[in-house]
C-alpha cells in the first residue's frame, strides 16, 4: 500500500479556531486514509502565531517561544485526531518513531510539531524520509510555490515544476523565527533534496483539491521532483 506524508497548513485547517475547516477535511481524510497509508502533519496557523506573538511581548527567548508554537500544533492536531475518530490511530505521535509505530496499525496517523527550530514542513520532509513515503504533499494557502510572496508581491510567478535542487535555491535566505511562515522553508528543502521523495505543493483552502489531487492527478500547484512529473493519482 502506498505511502503518503499530508502537512496540513495551520493557515488551512485551523487560521482560528472559529474558522477551522476540520470537518469539511474529514470525509476526504477518511477517504485518502482508506486507500493508503496516511500520515498527516498539522501546523500552527493563527492560533500559533498569537501565542507566539504574546510569548516575544513577554520577552521569552526564540526557542522557548518555539516550545509554545510547537504546543498549539499538538493542540490542532488533537482536534483533528478527535475529528477523525476510529479512522486515526487514537494518540497523537510525539516524534517519528511513535509515528512509524503508529503506522503499523493502518490507521491515519496525526502530528504536529517536534523541535524548536523546524518548521512543519521540515517535520513532514523527515517524516517522509522516515516512512518511505511515495509522495509528500504540502497543502498551503496558496496555490504552489512562487518566485515570491503573491500576496505581496502582484508580480509574483509560480512555478508548475522545480527540481529539487532548484526548490532549495528559490528558499535559500528565508528568515527562520519562530513561527515563520513562508511557504516552505529550506531544512525542509534539504531534505527533500536528498530522500528524492516527490512534493506536491498546493492550495489547501478546500478540501476538494485534496482529493482532485490524491485520486485524479489533477490539481494547481508545483511539483518538486528530479523527473518534475507527478507521482499521482495514488496507483499510478
């Protein structure tokens, strides 16, 4: 059974906690969950970044501020584990060995973030690397990877295929505090780079894309491989 590694961007799944998207992601999770083995990564979002925000105003250093960040990811991602019911292995993993475990048993296994310093994207990268996942797919609040920030910048091009190599020069000198926000930072591109696991990156904002992607190949975004082709539809 193929392998997928899902970070679901905080800014997707829970941008607050008054406009999470959890139970419209259910049903496809579930449905994704039935045809392979799914790990699912979840981020931070707004929650985060404001606990975040009250722990620099309290003038607690990057790391440990990184520690409250890393909480509220574990806090979303019980929420979905709870959302997800007997479809998801019913602890959320605290690191990449409870998470292959959990793997073991078919169920959908949840996460957040691990260490101060990486970003989710980084803890799904590894992750892949960890369970020899077929494809690793970062659903964000854009739709794929740009040669800058769109929502800043009008004149901002994405681009449908990248290589590796090329995804970790468009990243390189991204500031990393905690919190960061950027679409997908460079540990996390170094990593792909040498696992040579396929990334799909692309809109999250509706669940429907997920499964557009997932079973039909189709979707808009970028796709980060050394063959720039997509590894799906899953069963391809």
């Amino acid at each position: 059974m193929q392998k997928v590694v899902l970070s679901l961007g905080g800014s997707v799944l829970i941008p607050s906690l008054e406009s999470n998207t959890i139970l419209r992601y259910v049903p496809v999770l579930r449905e994704v969950g039935a045809s392979c083995r799914l790990f699912i990564v979840v981020g931070g979002g707004g929650e985060a970044r404001r606990y975040i925000g009250a722990s620099r105003a309290l003038g607690i250093d990057e790391a440990s501020s990184d520690e409250v960040g890393i909480t509220i990811t574990r806090l979303n991602a019980r929420l979905l584990l709870g959302a997800l019911g007997a479809s998801a292995y019913p602890r959320v993993a605290q690191d990449y060995t409870d998470a292959k475990e959990f793997g073991e048993t078919g169920k959908i296994v949840v996460m957040g973030g691990v260490t101060p310093g990486q970003t989710t994207d980084t803890v799904s990268a590894v992750l892949a690397e960890c369970v020899g996942a077929d494809v690793l797919i970062n659903t964000t609040s854009v739709d794929g990877i740009y040669s800058a920030d769109p929502r800043k910048d009008p004149a901002a091009v994405r681009f449908p295929t990248l290589t590796p190599r090329q995804l970790s020069e468009i990243v390189r000198g991204e500031r990393l505090n905690a919190g960061s926000n950027s679409v997908f930072d460079l540990v996390a591109a170094k990593v792909i780079e040498r696992s040579g696991i396929p990334l799909i990156v692309f809109d999250g904002k509706n669940p429907e894309n997920l499964r557009s992607a997932i079973f039909r190949g189709e979707f808009v975004g970028t796709v980060v491989s050394e063959e720039k082709k997509s590894p799906l539809p899953l069963g391809r």
